[in-house]
C-alpha cells in the first residue's frame, strides 16, 4: 500500500491499494460510520437516457465485504462531484488494486494505524533460486515484482551432475543460499529437480525454512513457478508459521499454569484491572465483533496479533472464545 497521508490525531488515511493483501488490512480498518471517500462507476439518468460515468463519491460506511478480486464496501452518499448523483442515495465502492481513496474516522485506534504502516513498510520480500546442473538463477522480490538479482554458472564433467562436480556445485549453491537467507526474507524458495532438491534439502541445506519447488530447466523455472501459484503458497506458509509458534506457546503457557496466559472474557476483563496486558491473540470475528474490548486493549498498548489465516492455529483460538492475552507477571 502506498500510504500518501496518515493523520492519526485527526483520523485521516489517504492512500493507494498496490496489492490484494492490502485489501486484507483495510477490512479491519474500515468501520461502520467511516467516511470513505473514492473514484467509482454509477449509472445516472442524463435527460432520457441512462449511462455509467466515473466520478469521486463520498460514503458513509453501512456495510464492508472482501472478494477474490476487491473490497465492496457500501454507504450512503455524502457527497459527489457529479451533481446529477443524489446525495443519501446507496451506492458501492469497490476497492481494488490500483485505487486512492481517503478515509475519515472518529479515532485510529494504534492497531489499525501498525497495520497500515505494515502494509507500507513490509510488503512481502521473497527470494528465488532456481537452478538445473551448474546453473542457477537468483531473484528477489519486494513491492510485488520480481527482479533478477545474479546467477551462478559451474562447468560440469563429461558425466553431467553424478560426479564431484555436482558436489562442488552444491557447496558454491549453498554457500550463496545461506547468505541470502541471513537477510530475513518473507519467504525463500529453491525450485530444481526433486532429486536435487532432497539432496541439497539433506546434506546442504539442513535446519533451513525453505520451500522447494520442482521444476524442469532454469531458464523457464520462474514462469513454472508463478503459473503454480508457488510465490503465493510461500507466503501463505509463512504466515501460518507465525500463527502455529504463537498459539503453542500460548496453549503451553496455558497448560503449565502460567499466570501470563489468559483466557476467556471475565477472567482477561478482571486482569486488565490489575496487570499491563502485553500481547493479544484475536481472531477476525472477535476483531470484528468486539469493538469495545479491543479498544480497550489497544487504549493500554497491547500488541493486536491478528489470526486471519485458516487452519487448525486458528481453529483452537476459536476453541478459546477467540482471544488469549498475555500479561505480565504479577
């Protein structure tokens, strides 16, 4: 997301969707009563006949639903800059990729305000290496395009790659790889064949998060790879990964009796009396249908950790009543 202003005292975000994880954010941003204002199609009856014109509309916010493609987001009209356009009409404003809009609201509670300088600041960062016998390409990608970064090129022996000189090869590979994966991608992606893979995965590559792919030929290997989806599994892996390693150490934390961990609304709403809560797991329904009690959370500044992936992580904050927090130790 291009973040062109963000005024937190005032409640003003202006800004430009880059991507459809953009739209995930704003759905947890975007509230009953906002005003959000942006270009959108409508039909408009000019003299005897009718037709679809683009122009700026101002809603304000009734109803908020995420597509495969956008976020419809519907309202009554506020304002116009067409003034064959009804004011308190209903009209739908889709947003997707591509669009600028600006949004007022009563408050930016400090959840949403992270969540929109996430979508700006850590737009996924993925690396690609994709390699056949003695070959390797190497690519990045950030703000959504991918950028060839190097290659790599080893000669190899009359007996192709069943020889030492897969071995020197691999090492070299490896090498390159373990450095690249000391800068904290999103996620990291190794596409060759299966064969290959299991071997570097063994004896090279050993105790690395690393997603490997299959593919044929280097030179072709990314365009099997974004025809598979295989960038965006990647990711989707990446976050469940964060979801699974907090929900266990809650859920440990739980089962060991440590005071930290706190579930279920009274008993949280009694803590909060008494001690600094520090962390929030919540799950989108709770998010979205517990306005009160994340505010009062984020009003002490405790982190809001979202659960928007589906899985089993997911299912056992559900289990909990869709929020577990950890305080501090009393």
């Amino acid at each position: 997301m291009k973040l062109v202003r963000l005024n937190v005292k005032k409640g003003i975000v202006k800004a430009i969707i880059k991507s459809y994880s953009d739209l995930v954010f704003l759905q947890y941003i975007l509230e009953k009563g906002d005003e959000l204002t942006a270009y959108s199609r409508r039909k408009m009856t000019v003299g005897n006949s009718q037709e679809v014109k683009t122009i700026k509309i101002g809603l304000q916010i009734e109803k908020i639903g995420l597509t495969d493609t956008s976020l419809d987001v519907s309202g009554k009209i506020v304002y116009s800059s067409d003034q064959n356009v009804p004011l308190h009409k209903y009209h739908t404003i889709l947003l997707k990729k591509g669009t600028g809009f600006v949004l007022k609201k009563e408050k930016i509670m400090t959840f949403q305000a992270r969540m929109l300088r996430q979508a700006v600041e850590s737009s996924p960062r993925v690396f690609i290496c994709i390699y056949e016998e003695g070959y390797a390409l190497f690519y990045s990608m950030s703000d959504y395009r991918i950028k060839k970064r190097m290659e790599l090129r080893k000669n190899v022996s009359g007996k192709r790659f069943d020889n030492e000189t897969k071995k020197a090869f691999f090492l070299k590979l490896s090498e390159l790889l373990r450095v690249e994966y000391k800068k904290n991608y999103t996620a990291f992606i190794v596409a060759g064949k299966a064969l290959d893979n299991e071997d570097l995965r063994k004896d090279y590559l050993k105790g690395m998060n690393v997603e490997y792919e299959n593919v044929s030929y280097a030179d072709t290997g990314l365009r099997e790879l974004l025809s598979k989806d295989s960038i965006n599994a990647a990711l989707f892996k990446a976050r469940l990964s964060v979801q699974r390693n907090l929900i266990s150490e809650y859920v440990s934390g739980i089962s060991r009796n440590d005071n930290r961990y706190v579930y279920g609304q009274e008993q949280i709403k009694k803590e909060i009396n008494g001690r600094k809560p520090i962390q929030a797991l919540v799950s989108k329904e709770y998010l979205l249908n517990n306005r009160e009690a994340i505010e009062r959370l984020d009003t002490v500044g405790c982190e809001i950790v979202l659960f928007d992936e589906t899985d089993d992580s997911l299912h056992q904050l559900v289990g909990f009543g869709g929020i577990l927090v950890k305080f501090t130790s009393i």
